[in-house]
C-alpha cells in the first residue's frame, strides 16, 4: 500500500492561479523573466504594509484589524494575528 505524504509548503506557490493574477507577480515576471521567490513577494508585501500610510486600506480602520490583498490573496489580520491561505502538496 502506498503512502502519502502531505506537507505545508509556501503559501507562495507560482503554480496557483490567485498567485499569478496578482500584480507584483505580473510586474516580476515581465521584468526579469522568471518566477519571483517567495522572499521577494513577501517583502514585497511587508514594504507596502509600511507604506501604507499613503494607503486607503487601513486609514479607516482599527488597527490590529484588517484584510488586504496580498501576494497570495486576502490577507486578514485580527487582534495582530495574520490570517492567509496555506497550500499543501501532495507526495
């Protein structure tokens, strides 16, 4: 009988469809030809966050609660607790 394996990997994962539509993955990729890392992406994201003060999407807001678009989707964050999707494969 065969085993599976399964196990968490980056919620950055280039072959899922919500990770490519996203703006920073378009722009990467036209850029420099290939896929961005995940480092990248989330740095990325990390670097908007603190200029979000020339943003809209926290202004209004209670801080330590609020979603954003992110490099992998909705970004939901509640009493400073980050919620995002997680991806699993499968071996």
């Amino acid at each position: 009988m065969k085993k599976k394996i399964l196990f968490s990997v980056t919620s950055y994962d280039t072959s899922k469809n919500i990770v490519k539509e996203n703006d920073f993955y378009l722009k990467y990729k036209n850029k420099y030809d290939s896929d961005p890392l995940d480092i990248a992406a989330f740095s990325f994201e990390a670097l908007s966050l603190l200029d979000s003060k020339n943003n809209d999407f926290i202004s209004d807001k209670k801080i330590g609660q609020f979603s954003y678009k992110g490099t992998t989707g909705e970004v939901k964050v509640v009493n400073n607790r980050v919620n995002r999707d997680v991806f699993f494969r499968d071996i």
